[in-house]
C-alpha cells in the first residue's frame, strides 16, 4: 500500500503533479505539453493510459496548456473540474466541446476515485477580468487510508473553511509564490503587483509561513512541500528559510522531523531522473 506524489511541473509556467494511491494514479492539471508529460512518464516507466482521472484546479494556462492535446491522445480519462471552470475552458477552446461526455462536474464535498477519497474547496483566485476568467478555483484534500495529503496552489489567502479542511494533513503540498520585498521591488508595472500580492493573487513566503503555523500537526505532519515559486519574484532557500522560522516557534515541533523541500532548479524534475529517485513516499 503506498501513497505517494510525484511533482512533474510546478511554477508559472506550468503544473503538473501526479498523486498514486494504491491502483489510482490522478493528475493534477496538465499545465505542461502533452508531449513532454507522456515523455517524463514514459522515463519513469509510466504508461500514461494507467492515469485514473485528471483534475483540473482552474482555467488558467500554466494549469491547462496541454489539456486538448490530451483529450484528442487519450480515450477514457475523465476530466474533474467545477462547473463554472468546464464552461470556461470550452468557451476558451470550443474544440473541448467535442469531449463533453469526458467532464465529470465536481459537485458533492467529497467523492472517490478507486481508493482515493477526495475532498475539496474553493480558493480565493481570480484572473484579470472576463478576458481571464479562470471558472472557480479549487485546492484538494486526498485521503487514502488514513493519511492525508492537501494540495492548494494558486490562492491570495485562506479562511477558516479552508484551515478547518486541511489542518492536520500528513503533507502539504503548497504554494509559497513570493517575497514581498522582492515582489514590491520587481519593476513589475503596479496593477501586477497588486494583483499578485491581493486577497485574489498569490501566497508570499510569510503568508504561506503563517498559515503552515495553523496547518501543521506536531506528530503527524511529516512533509511541505513548497510549489508555484515565481521566479521573478521568489528564491527557493529564501521560501525555505521563512517557513522554517515560522515553524520554529511553534510549540512542540520538532522541525529536524518535517521535510521541507521546494520545487527543484528545473521546470521537469523527472525528466533525466527515475521515479524512484524523485517519487516522495508518505
Ligand atoms: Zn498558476
Ligand atoms: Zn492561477
């Protein structure tokens, strides 16, 4: 019985990440070519036609370029997504509609993919406007005896709700996109900036930093991993640093237990490496 997840692409310009479970292998978006999924799959010895479901966070390009290529290449693997984001991604690319018996609407609070029970909510994320409108953003809480793994990239800040559903998981698989120093001092024109760093952008490091002090179990968190780090406006030791700092201070933790890794130097970590190698096993 194994529960890992195998991180294929994670920045802005593309996410990919694959969650196995026992017999389920889910996708989670395809913001990658196909071509260069089938590939890093194929060097893992992965047949890509073994994946279970794909699920789709949002409609934005880094999470959903290679989604119609994949569509036309495969027969039978259904797509999970929100309404809103379905009708968003078909009135983007009219093509999709010829794959609409493919979408399954992610209605109920919590459904199962063979083994894999996931459940979800919604994240505070927009893009700019009606020309980028991305449907409704969702982040995941995958359960599979027992353990627990959340994943949430994409998001300006959490509530409750969302604290409530993630608390405790035995990894966090999180975005910790900016710092604000160097965001503020990017160059970026300021309408950018400002959407970035507001309540519908992104999590900066010491955002991310606070919510993991909330987030954490002190016996059964054992892993963060740190996702969706910009690479204008973020360096990876420094995400590391801040979390770890915040963590410290939290009453009967013992830091030297988590792992706490980011994303590696490459855009496709497993690319020239084995799955093996990269795979992180709960
Ligand atoms: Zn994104
Ligand atoms: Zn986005």
């Amino acid at each position: 019985m194994s529960f890992s997840f195998l991180p294929i692409a994670s920045s802005s310009s593309g996410n990919s990440t694959i969650i196995m479970a026992g017999s389920s292998m889910v996708l989670v978006d395809i913001g990658i070519t196909y071509k260069l999924l089938n590939s890093v799959l194929l060097n893992n010895r992965i047949d890509i036609k073994n994946i279970s479901a794909l699920l789709i966070t949002h409609a934005h390009y880094d999470h959903i370029k290679g989604l119609r290529v994949f569509l036309n290449k495969t027969n039978d693997i259904k797509v999970y997504t929100r309404e809103k984001t379905k009708n968003i991604l078909i009135k983007n690319d009219p093509g999709l509609s010829l794959h609409l018996d493919r979408f399954i609407e992610i209605k109920e609070s919590s459904f199962n993919i063979n083994e894999l029970n996931i459940k979800w909510c919604k994240l505070s994320h927009q893009g700019w406007g009606e020309r980028d409108n991305t449907g409704e953003h969702i982040g995941f809480v995958f359960n599979y005896h027992g353990q627990q793994l959340s994943y949430m990239t994409d998001l300006g800040e959490m509530d409750e709700r969302i604290i409530d559903l993630h608390r405790s998981s035995d990894i966090f698989f999180i975005e910790a996109n900016y710092d604000k120093n160097l965001q503020l001092n990017s160059g970026r024109p300021w309408g950018l900036i400002q959407r970035v760093i507001g309540k519908y952008g992104h999590l900066s490091n010491e955002q991310t930093a606070e919510y993991l002090y909330e987030l954490v179990d002190v016996q059964k968190t054992k892993h963060i991993f740190l996702a969706h780090i910009s690479k204008e406006c973020n360096c990876r030791e420094l995400a590391v640093k801040t979390i770890k700092e915040k963590l410290k201070a939290k009453q009967g933790l013992d830091l030297e237990r988590i792992k706490i890794e980011h994303e590696t130097e490459k855009v496709y970590p497993c690319l020239t490496k084995t799955l093996e190698s990269c795979i992180i096993k709960l």
